[in-house]
C-alpha cells in the first residue's frame, strides 16, 4: 500500500475531519482512507446539459407548453456598397 502526504490542510479543515472520524469510531488515518477511496470509486460527475435542465424543469411534463413564432428574417440584409 502507498503512502500520501497532504501539505497546507487548513487547520479547521483538519479538525473538522477529526471530529467526524472520531464520531465514525476511527482514527483519522482511517477515515481520510475511507473518503479518499470512496471518492476515487464514485462515477465522475458530469454536468448536465443547460437544454436538458431547461426541459426538465420548463418543460410541457411541468405545464409550461410555449408556441414559439417561426423563425425569420425582420430586417433586410446589410449590403457592402
């Protein structure tokens, strides 16, 4: 098994861990093990889609059913004399 230093852990950060490692029953070592290890088995998270989000929560499944006008041209084109 490896070994790994962590440098520049904020001193609150590292009581904060203390205190949760002690309330799980382990040591410290032991529960910084357990995050990092969890951590490394989780599925990476990928952020969602900004068009996804937008059906999901303004979507006809909520309601909202908008009927968008056709797309077109209101102006002429700019011509380059």
């Amino acid at each position: 098994m490896s070994s790994i230093t962590i440098r520049r852990l904020p001193e609150p950060t590292k009581e904060k861990l203390r205190v949760r490692a002690a309330q799980a029953g382990l040591s410290l070592e032991a529960y910084s093990r357990q995050l990092l290890q969890s951590a490394s088995e989780a599925e990476s998270h990928t952020p969602p889609n900004l068009a996804d989000l937008a059906i999901t929560y303004f979507g006809e499944s909520n309601g909202i059913d908008l009927d968008l006008p056709p797309r077109g041209h209101d102006r002429e084109p700019l011509a380059f004399d």
